[in-house]
C-alpha cells in the first residue's frame, strides 16, 4: 500500500488552504419533516407533494435518515447555497420555485435531481452521507497527524489497506466505511472536508439540471462521459466563485475511498441490484461509477484552473506540490474483487427447498455465517439467495435482538411460490389471508416453534419472503 507522505512544505500549504474551509455554514433551512422513512427539509418554499415524497410515503416504515448526524442538514443547505452561488452568480439566482432535498436510507451512495421545471428536488441517500462522512474524518485525521509530525494510525491510509488486503477473498465479510478508529477534536475540520464533497456533489446535480435534456452539454451516449461533464461543469463552477471553500483534495480523498470499496465490494452490490438481462459485473452495471476516472479529472481540472495564474486557498504558491499529492491519491492500488463463487448461494443452486431449508437452518445463529456488507440501521448484504429471488438482506431489529432474513423478488407470481413453500414445508401449518388493500400474505410454523416463515405480495409488485428468528 502506497502511503500518503507530504513534505513538510506541502504539509503548511495543505493545512493552510483546509483552515480556510473553517467557517460556519450560513444556510438557513426549515426544521426536517419525516415521510415514512425519509427525511424531507426545504431550502425554499414548502412542497407536501412531490413524486419523491410520495415514494417516501408508500414505502412506510420508521424513519432510518433521521438516525444521521445532526449537522448534515446544515452541511447540505450550506453546500448547495454554494453551489447555486457557483453555478450562476448568487443565492436565489436559480429563481423563485421550491427547493427541497430529501435524504432517503440506501447502500450504495447516491444522488439525484427530478427532472422539472416548477421545483428543483435533489435526492441524496445515506449510503452517501456515511461515506462522506466517514472519508472526512479518516482524511482530516491523517492529514492532522502528518501535519503534526506524527504517524497516521487508525485513518485514511490504514483503511485504505485494510480494504486491499481484503481482495480476492469470499464476499461474506464485514466491510466498515472509513470511520477513523481514533476519536477526533476536530469536528470544525472534518465538517470542511466533507464540505467540498457535499458542494461537488450538489454543483454536480445542478449542472444536471440547468442544462438542456439534463446532459450537461455532453453529446455523447457513454454514462461515464456524461457523469464526467457534469463534474467538469460543477467543478469548474466553484473554482471560479469568490472566497470559494471548496478544495478538490477532499473531493479527491472521498471518490477514491469509493473506487477502492466498490471495486472490493462490486460482486455483492451486483448481486442486489442485477436484473434478467444485467451486465455481468457491477462495473458493466453502473460504468459511470468509475471514481477513479472521475477524480483524476477532479485533479486536471484544478491543475488547469491555477494555471490560468489564479491565486486563492485552492491555487496558493507552490500549489504544484499540493495538486502532484493530489494526484498521488488517485495512484493508490485497488483491491481485487471479493469472489463470488466460494459465496453460500452458490452451494445452494441445487434447488429452492434445499436454499429455504438451509436458511431455516442459520436462524438459530442470527444468520450470522451469511452477514456481508452493513448498513448504517446495522441490516447486513448477504450473497445468499434462495432460488426464485434477486437479492436477500439480514435485517436486525436494534429493540429486541432479533434477526430475519428478508429476500425480495419483483417480478415473481405469488401463487407459484407459495406452492413452492407448501411443498418444501409439507409438514408446517400455514395461515393465509388477504390484507384490506387486496394483497395475500401466508405465514408458515412448525409446531409453534421458531423461526417463523412468511411470503407476501409486494406494495410495488412481485413477491417478499422472509425467514424470522422470532415467533
């Protein structure tokens, strides 16, 4: 592993141009609302109905983006009042229509802007936020230590190891975000640092949004090249603004801290997230989710800006120094993909009762042999399928203890799987009933023992199983 070393000159120009990023945010936002489980805020007007909103309200639930740190909604409204200032001149230059951002709970990182034109309605889910999060810190605490003189234990570069030494093994195993496993002081700096992500992020989505078709001037049919324009316009935006607080290093710091985690955890992902006619891969699935592409052009981008003759915090003399670290970033090694192969399900391809009967095997353990990647409500990936299903997840209930394993399948018919389940469970009672809104749900026990087994037809179509540790 390749370790992040800085001269002592860079080191004062670093801290230098990341110091400035100390400043309070400014932004006002309304108090959050929670919709099912999202986290709904206003930047400006207040919108109650939207199609964003609305999935928020039909998917239910309690309200897992609520459990974020409270100073992201903050960090948010601040970062995007810099990115309009960025995009085109001043705050409330974007017009008079509602803005609203919504935070919704999912893994993979990720965020959007709906296509309108009578209200601007930014998505940002908390796969995202954590991992930012995480990347700050683990980054602000290595550059502190490196600034200070002392080693970097516990952050960015360790971490970065850490998930290397990973590669090439089985899928089934816990990857933590970069959390630094050192506590820190300096949340004013971390805040800075997840700051630039945070601008980058929303000036992205701008970009999308205020050009025409969405596609940020790109004539091109290829995903990356059109993600790439947009970070090209929403980068260069901000370089440009007055006094600006974003610094491409940080943005550069948490791409790369993605491209390392999702190329070891590619296989898993792809396995939630494949449908019929998937790519092979999860890179042939989300190609514009090349972060290493992408933050080698964050780093030519800047590198072309300070060579107009620019001088700020982001293009300080010597800045040759800062950007060539910058870029050292985007050289580290990448981890080998974790194996699929040696996975569970793929032991369990001989059928779906062998699958249904080994999964009622594991309950004992909490599923534990099967647990993958975490979430932050502490719900674990697993590449353990039963047949007839896309994807599983081991869900835990933080109140009691208790853990299920729940596995979806959008497009299967109901009927035929539950006559899967009464042949496989030829000897275990089943109750079935039809809910008020029309759809069947059959529950299955054995002698009133533990666990429990269910399937029902889905709110969005298809069908849902779960086997329950509890009774």
């Amino acid at each position: 592993m390749r370790r992040i070393e800085l001269t002592s000159h860079i080191r004062l120009i670093f801290w230098a141009a990341v110091a400035m990023l100390c400043v309070p945010g400014t932004a006002q936002v309304q108090a959050p609302s929670t919709v099912g489980p999202c986290l709904v805020f206003h930047i400006r007007g207040n919108v109650t109905t939207d199609p964003a909103i609305d999935t928020c309200r039909q998917l239910g639930g309690s309200a897992q983006a609520a459990n974020l740190r409270g100073w992201v909604l903050a960090q948010l409204g601040y970062a995007f009042d810099q990115a309009e200032r960025a995009q085109c001149g001043t705050l409330g230059c974007l017009g008079p229509a509602p803005v609203t951002i919504i935070l919704y709970p999912d893994a993979l990182a990720n965020a959007g802007v709906q296509r309108r034109t009578d209200r601007l309605t930014l998505t940002v889910n908390t796969g995202l936020i954590d991992f930012i999060d995480a990347a700050a810190r683990s980054f602000n605490s290595d550059m502190k230590n490196l600034q200070l003189g002392r080693p970097t234990r516990g952050g960015y570069g360790d971490w970065m190891a850490s998930v290397l030494g990973l590669g090439g093994q089985r899928c089934v195993f816990q990857v933590a975000f970069p959390t630094p496993t050192v506590a820190s002081a300096d949340l004013p700096q971390e805040q800075a640092v997840a700051s630039a992500a945070y601008q980058l992020v929303l000036a992205h989505e701008l970009s999308h949004f205020r050009t025409p078709q969405f596609r940020c001037n790109y004539s091109g049919q290829d995903q990356l090249g059109l993600e790439m324009s947009c970070d090209r316009i929403a980068e260069s935006s901000l370089l440009r603004v007055t006094n600006t607080t974003f610094t491409p290093v940080a943005a550069v710091a948490w791409m790369m801290a993605m491209e390392v985690y999702e190329r070891l955890t590619g296989p898993l992902y792809h396995n939630f997230y494949m449908g019929g006619n998937a790519p092979p891969t999860f890179e042939g699935m989300f190609p514009a989710r090349d972060w290493k592409a992408r933050s080698r052009q964050i780093v030519q981008t800047w590198n072309a800006f300070c060579g107009t003759g620019a001088r700020s915090a982001i293009c300080p003399d010597g800045y040759g120094d800062v950007i060539r670290f910058a870029d050292s970033l985007t050289q580290q090694p990448l981890p080998t993909p974790c194996s699929p192969d040696s996975a569970p399900h793929a032991q369990t391809s001989g059928g779906f009762c062998s699958a249904l009967k080994q999964a009622l095997s594991l309950a004992a353990s909490k599923f534990a042999s099967i647990k993958g990647v975490s979430y932050r409500s502490g719900d674990s990936q697993t590449t353990f399928l039963i047949p007839g299903f896309r994807s599983c997840t081991v869900q835990n209930d933080a109140d009691s203890g208790d853990s299920n394993l729940f596995c979806s399948a959008p497009t299967a018919k109901y009927a035929d799987l539950l006559q899967g389940y009464k042949s496989c469970l030829s000897d275990w009672a089943v109750e079935e009933h039809v809910d008020k809104s029309g759809r069947r749900h059959a529950n299955f026990s054995h002698r009133g023992l533990r666990p429990v087994v269910s399937v029902w037809e889905s709110n969005n179509g298809g069908v849902s199983t779960s086997v329950d540790e509890h009774e």
